[in-house]
C-alpha cells in the first residue's frame, strides 16, 4: 500500500547502500534472508468468569488448539555483511592501544553504524526493528531452522551445547535431512525479465510452509565492473564471429540485452554488483516437501524465475543461505 514514490525510494536507498560498499575497502558481500518460521504459541485468551456461556469457552478453547495458532509462521529478516579484514578500513586505528581483535571490532562497528543501519531504515525498515544479533542470537536461529517441531518452549542455545544434531544429505544429493524437517534449496539463476509489481517476492514467502528467500550482492568496483563488462563483450564478439550464420537463441538475446542494460547503468554511474539469489523450503519429510514445491513451482512461474536444482551441493547451499552458516 506505499506509494509509488516511496517504493522507489527504497530502491534508491538500496543502490545508495550498495554503492557506498562498493567503495568500501575490504566489504566482500552483503547478504539479506528473509525467513517464514515457527515462531511462539500466544497466551491463550481463555474466558474464566462464570458468566461465560459454556459454548463460547469450547469454541474459544478449539480456537486456540488450531495447529494456524498454535504453531504460527512469523517473518524474519537477517541482513549480514562479510569483509576482508585485512582490508577493511580503520583497523589499524589505535594500533598501540587496542588488540587486533577489538581493532576489528571497531571497524566493523563503524561499518554497521554508519553505513548499514541507516541504509536499512531508509530501504524500508521500521525504526526500532534493526537490532544487532549476537553470537547466540545466530546460534538459536540455526536450531530453530533445523528443529522447528521444537521450537515452542525450547529456551535459547547455550554455548556449550550444539546447534545440529544431524544433518545428512539424501543420496540422490536433491535434500538435506535435519533434525526434524527436510530442506531443499534452489538458485535463481533467471530473474523476472519482464516489469513486476513492487513486493512482488511477498508472494513468494506466503505459503503457510517455512521458506528462506536469499539475495547475496557482491559490490564490484568501477574498474571491476568495466573489465567484466570489456570481457562479456569479447566473449559476445567471439561467438558473432564464429556463429554469424546462425540464428540467435532466446538465451543469447537475453544475454546482449543484459549487457546493453549494465553499459547504459554504468554510463549512468550506477553501482554494480554480482548477485544471487536462493531460495529454501523446509518440510516435515519429503512428500511435503514435494507438494511445496508443486506450490513454489507455481508461484514462480508466475514472474518468469528459473530454478537450479543444486543437486550434490545442498548442504553448501543451505550453509550459503544461512547468516552464520551450519
């Protein structure tokens, strides 16, 4: 419901922010998740008084009992960024007063405080809702991903007790089996090629079923990005030459429009980065986990995604798609 004028603010913010990184020495990656997950039960709202009639304490009671309420879905976002930091700007900083660890720690919480977080409020976050997570805070979020059947009451991880209690890829390498549900990840290796409404993903995390959407973006320099763009451009040449006779594939289109579109961004000075996406389902057992998918393929379809299996690299994938990993 924002309007037009918002919805491309948030974009701007979100080329702003990955520009600023691009500049940044020693910022390798900027990794955004957006997980749908078993959260708490509420407190049930039960009426006590005696002046209650019997029917209305029985269907509230049935209410509360529905597995929609019982086990809710709640929407988590985790935005990550990992940096060289033998690169990474103000390490050096005080270097005879501080360890190297806290140098790092300084820079690092520079980088956060003043690129990143205020970046995030203006690419649509609510004020008050970005917080630093800890070591702990990452910890209990890969228990709840690899065990949501107990994620009810279970009190946070401590430190001294493991995150994973197995995780075993299935033989045909398309799953990972977890402690008690099985995942599945897929890279987006096409994008929507054609104009989608904004929020068009929040049809994608809707479901009533656990999903991780993931967007890695790898900032690349000026100089980067134009000799990536000088090498696209030879490759393109090479096979003009080679199959000027025949007649372009709908792939090889695609491809020169794409590089046509990063030329006219980067005349326009806009940032570029190398990005993918992921995207993750979880199941309790792989029939589910087949009839998600039924879903998700639907859902997809719809904005003209394509999908890679990853088959053999599922656990890699998952370890990609999560803040601190597995």
């Amino acid at each position: 419901m924002s309007t037009d004028a918002s919805k491309s603010s948030r974009a701007a913010a979100l080329n702003d922010l990955t520009a600023r990184l691009a500049d940044t020495p020693g910022v390798v990656e900027l990794k955004e998740t957006a997980l749908l997950l078993p959260g708490a039960a509420p407190a049930p709202d039960l009426p006590d008084d005696g002046g209650s009639p019997e029917w209305m304490r029985r269907d509230m009671a049935e209410l509360w009992a529905l597995p929609e309420v019982m086990t809710p879905l709640a929407n988590v976002s985790y935005v990550s960024v990992t940096c060289d930091v033998d690169r990474l700007k103000g390490v050096d900083r005080a270097r005879g007063r501080l360890t190297e660890r806290e140098r790092v720690g300084v820079a690092l919480g520079d980088l956060v405080k003043m690129t990143v977080a205020p970046a995030l409020v203006e690419c649509g976050a609510r004020p008050g809702s970005v917080r630093w997570c800890g070591l702990d805070d990452l910890r209990t979020l890969i228990r709840s991903v690899s065990d949501p059947a107990g994620n009810a009451d279970r009190p946070p991880v401590t430190r001294d007790e493991p995150t994973l209690g197995w995780c075993e890829e299935s033989l045909d390498g398309e799953s990972v089996t977890l402690e008690s549900c099985v995942a599945r990840t897929w890279w987006v290796t096409q994008w929507p090629d054609r104009p989608v409404p904004a929020g068009w993903t929040r049809d994608i995390l809707q479901g009533g079923r656990m999903i991780a959407l993931t967007h890695i973006w790898r900032p690349m320099s000026m100089e980067k990005s134009e000799k990536d763009l000088r090498d696209r451009e030879s490759s393109i040449l090479q096979r003009d030459t080679l199959q000027n006779q025949r007649k372009l594939s709908r792939d090889e289109r695609r491809e020169r429009r794409e590089q046509r579109q990063r030329e006219a961004e980067q005349d326009a000075n806009w940032p570029d980065t190398d990005h993918q996406g992921f995207i993750t389902l979880f199941a309790p057992d792989r029939d589910m986990l087949a009839v998600f998918e039924r879903d998700l393929r639907v859902r997809v379809g719809k904005y003209h995604l394509r999908l890679s299996g990853l088959r053999g690299q599922q656990r890699q994938a998952l370890t990609a798609v999560l803040p601190l990993g597995l």
